[in-house]
C-alpha cells in the first residue's frame, strides 16, 4: 500500500507531537472526543432533513475501551463518518490551522506550548501519546468503508475495510511510558474516568465503558462474581444548563478550553439566563489574551448557537456587534428555529432580538469591570482595546457613543491610563479642549518640544501611541463637548492677549525675513511663523487644517496612497538664540538664509520623526556649518565662570 505523506506544516505539529515532553498531554482524550461529538452532532443534524444519515438519539454515542494487555484505547463514535477523501483531506493536513499563521508561528518558533495552546491541535494530539493511529471510519449514508493508520512523521496509509455500523473507531497503541504524573496510566479506569470528568463531562452524548462490577454470586451466598458492565461517564448535562452554583471556576475555564481551542485560561465569564421575548441562556468569555490571528482575516467572530441543547451553528457572527468580535461563547435558546441557517440567521426576528440583548449583557459587563475592577479592565484593554477604537472609526462615530468611555489612554498626568471622562474631570477651569500628542511611543512623545507650552499652562494631555488613535477622535469630533486638539495643530491657541499682541509685534516686524524664509522653502510649508508654543526648542512643525502629521505618517505606509501630505507650517521660537542669529543673517547676507531655513526644516522634520528628503545633503549643509562656526570661548561656559570666580 502506497503511503502518503504528511503536508510540510503537518509534518511538523506531528514531530512535535511525537516528541512531545509536554505536560498536559492528558488532552488528547478531551480532543478526540470533542471530535466525536462533533461528529455526532453533524450526524445528528443532517439527519433531521437527510433520511439516508438519519439515526436517533439512543444510537449516538461514544465508547472508550483500554486494553492493558495490548496497550491499546480505542475511542468508539457513532457520528458522521468520514469517506476516504475526507480522511485524506481531515487527517492529512491540519484542518484548523493549515493556514499562513501556523507557518508563521512555526518560523518564529514560538513556544511550543504555544502553538498547541493557540492552534488547538486536535486529532494530532493523539501522537503524544500513541506510537501508532488507526482511524476507522465509515460516512453515513455510505456502505464502504476506510482505515487511515500512520505511526507519526513517515507518512500515513488509506484503504478500504469493512465495518458494519456508520461512524469512526480511533485506535491508539499507546508509547511505551504513558504514565502520567496528575492523572495516572491512560489506560486505567480511574484515569479515564477522571478525565472524562474533568474535561468531557457536559459532551451531551452518553460517553460509555465497560467497567467491572463486583455483583452477589447468585450460586454462592456471601460471595461476589466480577462481571463486566457497560457505564456512561459523563453527566451530559451542558455545562451552561447547569445550576451556577455548581459550576466551579475550574469547570468554567476547562470547558472554555476545550470548546474554544484556547491555551489559557479566559480573563472572565458570563453565564446568564434570559426569559421574556426571546428565552436564552448565554455564556460568554472574554479570552486571556489576544487570540494569535485576532487582526488578520481568517479571525472567525461569533457565538456558538445551540437551540434546546442541540448544536446549530458555530461562529454565528449575527449574534456578535463586531465591535466585540473578541467575545467568545454560546447561546442556546429554545426560541429557535432548528432548521435555521447562516443566511436565515441575518433577517431572523428573534435572532436579532437574541443579539441586541447580548450586546447590552456584553455592554454591562466591560462597564462592570471599568468601574470596579480597574486593573482586570485594563488588562481587558490592553488585549482588545484596539478592537474597541477600530469599531469607532469604522462606523464613523457612530458607535462613539456606546464606546467612548471605554476608552483609555496614557497621559501626561502620570504613567497610568486615564479615561475621557477621568481626564474631563480634571481639565482646568479656563480649558476648553482636550490636548493630545501624537508619537510611537510615550518617550517619543515626551520629548516632542511642542509639549511644553501646555504643559507649562496646567493642562493634561492625552498620549495617543496607536496609530489610529488619531483617527478615532477625528470621527469622535469631541467628548462631553469638548472639542479634542493636537498640541501639533496651527490652531493651538493658548496665548494671553498680551502674549498674542507681543507675538503679532514680533512677526510685524520680521515679516520679511520670514517670508525669506518661507521662499527658501518654497512648497514644503504652506507658511514660516512665529511661535507660541516653544519654550526651549528652536523650531517645530505643526499641520494646518486637516490632515495632521501623525496622520501623513501613518497613510504614508499605505501603498494605495498616493502621496497624500499634510500641510505644514514651520514654526520659530523667538526667544531662542537662533532667532536673533536669523536677523542678524538675513541683515548681514540675506542668500545664507536659504541654508539656514533648508536646516530648520529638515531639523524640525527629523523632532518630528518625518524622513528629510536629502540626508546626504542636510549632512553636508551642518558639516559646512561646523566648519565655518567659531567654536564657543572657554569663559562663555558658565561652569568655568564658577570655577573663576
Ligand atoms: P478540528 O477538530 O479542529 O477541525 P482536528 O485535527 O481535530 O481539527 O480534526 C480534523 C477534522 O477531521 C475535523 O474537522 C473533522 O472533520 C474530522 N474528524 C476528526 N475526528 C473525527 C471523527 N471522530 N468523526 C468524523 N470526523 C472527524
């Protein structure tokens, strides 16, 4: 028999696999039953419209039988089934993820643990503890059936066989030292039983073994027989139909694990129990970390949608507002329709109702946490605050209401995230507008030397480091009216009378050499001015209206965009020395000022973290400088002034 070989990424999850010293390796039992009842349930599902697959419900079920002598443990269901193709294509590659991120996660060599956690191996965890995989396996509705068998990394083999009854029997002869510290030999009924417990207790099929029962020898009075008896493990009762007083939190982050295909434990749950127009139970998890491929396409959103207990649809995406596309859970309603489908679910009445109602729960609980557990909140943020801020701007500020105060930001307050209405609440009497900053990271930001001039005036400013931020409150427009305001914006006005009359005098009078200055640099700025908002620094550039610099710097890694610019304007501190040095050249030799305001602009580009256009040039412009600048004089320096005196 020809034997096949794995695909290149599959090849590679199976080599960790089988080589795996990895500790839970317990969860492949939760796996290949999670499978199972997968399978049932497809069984189950079809069958309602489809005659030919259909079974009833005491005909689904799922056995577990070791064999210590042979060292085998074979895992029974009568679900689905597979036909040799989908056996190929299932078990041959990685269904869940034989994807671009799963070569990525391997390239980068990500933890190992790590790429079990995220990707939720699935059938393949059946390798860390099997030398050899005999899957069985006949589709409903067919009368053939196939055997797929693979002892790992070489390669796996598909032929038909005969079986009498529609479904799948995994056979796995277990490796040598299966011994598990927690839980035991796989093989013992204890350790089975266990793990059924822990891991698969809500499967809402009947999860069978033979176990063996001491019952009264009838022949013998006082004596007891072994015999062997056929029990079901679990309790199928779903975890969400449970009492909430008898679900642990344990119970809650494994069944979140096991049926989300996550590593970690999620950060927190909702179980709920709506009655009214539509009847509901929900339960609902938001992960403990940003899930591996949250920002890329292939990020399947949605709940998982149960109606009266019997599976209908996963990632039921009408049933989620995008903007918390990161919840993850399920919804069983008994309002639903069975048949219902993807395409019905979009117009359905009820369905809609079932998701404004899940919308307002999801609402209330982040308002929950953000008003009496800030530090989970943040941490809530810090995963999926981003979702939060694109949800914004795509629905150009039409969520702003619903999501404003959700928002967090870093300030100029201290390190900590402060709110809008935090920051509102604090804004000084004579402050009409909210500032922010923009800049790639906070130290960026605190150096940019239009910051001062705020600053020195009392009033906090936002530190907006994402490189939406920007846009957000662009849509936003203001909060509690308030309007926000870049500290880089022309509009920035924060001058007494006094000042501004001092700054129009000073602008009067070397209106000529600023506009020299603005000749010399002919389209880059839109004007050459006088500042009012530099205290130390000799120049800087801020945007005239509409686009503003951060956001030229964002679009301009956009390859679509065609040259898209913010208008700039160069600003002067006139109370630096530089200044007095411009007068004193543009009097002198007014064709130097050319280099000079070429060498401010390229300066005040580079504060702002914007590429010059000719480095090699600017270099050699400061190097003539340097040049023909006559150093400082040693008593100028007021440290030997000191000395001196
Ligand atoms: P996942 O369950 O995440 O899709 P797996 O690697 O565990 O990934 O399984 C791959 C696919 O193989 C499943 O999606 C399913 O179609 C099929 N499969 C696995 N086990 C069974 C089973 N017991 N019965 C029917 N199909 C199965």
């Amino acid at each position: 028999m020809a034997k096949k070989q794995f695909k290149a990424e599959s090849r590679r999850l199976l080599e960790m696999m089988v080589n795996s010293i990895y500790t839970n390796r317990e969860i492949f039992l939760r796996e290949l039953i999670s499978n199972a009842s997968d399978a049932l349930d497809k069984r189950y599902f079809e069958g309602l419209t489809d005659k030919s697959k259909n079974a009833s419900k005491k005909d689904l079920w799922i056995k577990i039988t070791p064999n210590k002598d042979a060292r085998t443990l074979v895992i029974e269901d009568t679900g689905i089934g597979m036909t040799d193709k989908e056996l190929e294509s299932n078990l041959g590659t990685i269904a869940r993820s034989g994807s671009a991120e799963f070569r990525e996660a391997l390239e980068k060599n990500t933890s190992k643990i790590d790429i079990i956690g995220q990707f939720g191996v699935g059938f393949y965890s059946a390798f860390m503890v099997a030398k050899k995989v005999t899957v069985d396996s006949r589709p409903a509705g067919g009368d053939k059936a196939y055997r797929w068998v693979s002892s790992g990394e070489d390669g796996y083999t598909i032929s038909e066989i005969e079986k009498d009854t529609v479904g799948t029997t995994i056979t796995l002869e277990l490796k040598d030292d299966t011994e598990d510290e927690k839980f035991g030999e796989f093989l013992e009924e204890w350790t089975i039983r266990n793990l059924i417990k822990k891991y698969s207790d809500y499967v809402r099929y009947p999860i069978k073994m033979d176990v063996k029962k001491s019952i009264p020898d009838p022949t013998e009075e006082g004596k007891t027989i072994d015999t062997m008896e056929e029990e079901t493990l679990n309790s199928m009762v779903p975890l969400w139909k449970k009492n909430k007083n008898k679900i642990s939190d344990e119970d809650y982050n494994e069944f979140y694990k096991s049926t989300f295909s996550d590593w970690e434990n999620p950060q927190r749950h909702l179980h709920y129990n709506v009655e009214g127009n539509v009847s509901y139970t929900a339960l609902l998890y938001i992960p403990g970390k940003t899930p591996f491929n949250f920002y890329n396409t292939d990020y399947e959103s949605g709940l998982r949608l149960y109606s009266k207990g019997v599976f209908i649809l996963d990632n039921a995406k009408d049933l989620l507002p995008e903007c918390y596309r990161f919840v993850k859970g399920l919804v069983d309603s008994d309002d639903l329709n069975l048949n219902i489908s993807r395409e019905i679910l979009q117009q359905d009445r009820q369905v809609k109702a079932l998701s404004k109602s899940i919308d307002k729960k999801i609402t209330g609980m982040l308002e929950d946490m953000l008003e009496k557990e800030r530090e989970e909140y943040e941490k809530f943020y810090e995963n999926f605050g981003l979702n939060l801020k694109y949800s914004i701007y795509k629905s150009y500020g039409a969520l702003k209401e619903k999501l404003q105060d959700f928002l967090l930001y870093r300030s100029s307050k201290d390190g900590s995230y402060t709110t809008l209405k935090e920051y509102v609440s604090r804004m000084k009497e004579d402050q009409k507008e909210i500032y922010y900053a923009c800049g790639s990271t906070i130290d960026d930001i605190e150096k940019l030397p239009v910051l001062s001039k705020v600053r020195n005036k009392g009033y906090e400013i936002l530190y907006f480091t994402d490189s939406i931020d920007e846009f957000v409150i662009r849509m936003m427009m203001n909060y509690d009216e308030k309007p926000f305001r870049s500290v880089t914006e022309a509009g920035l006005d924060l001058d007494t009378e006094e000042e501004k009359k001092a700054r129009e005098t000073t602008a009067e009078e070397n209106k000529d050499m600023l506009e020299a200055m603005k000749n010399a640099l002919g389209e880059n700025v839109s004007e050459v001015r006088i500042s009012s908002r530099l205290t130390d620094d000799p120049v800087c550039l801020v945007a005239d209206q509409g686009m503003s610099i951060e956001m030229e710097k964002v679009l301009s890694q956009d390859p679509m965009n065609r040259g898209l610019k913010a208008t700039k304007i160069l600003e002067i501190n006139p109370n630096h020395p530089i200044f007095a040095k411009l007068q004193d050249v543009f009097r002198t030799q007014p064709d130097a000022l050319n280099d000079y305001a070429d060498i401010l602009y390229d300066q005040a580009r580079l504060i702002e973290g914007l590429p010059i256009e000719d480095p090699a040039e600017y270099a050699r412009r400061i190097v003539d400088l340097m040049v023909n600048a006559a150093l400082p004089k040693k008593d100028d320096s007021p440290v030997e002034a000191e000395i001196v005196e």
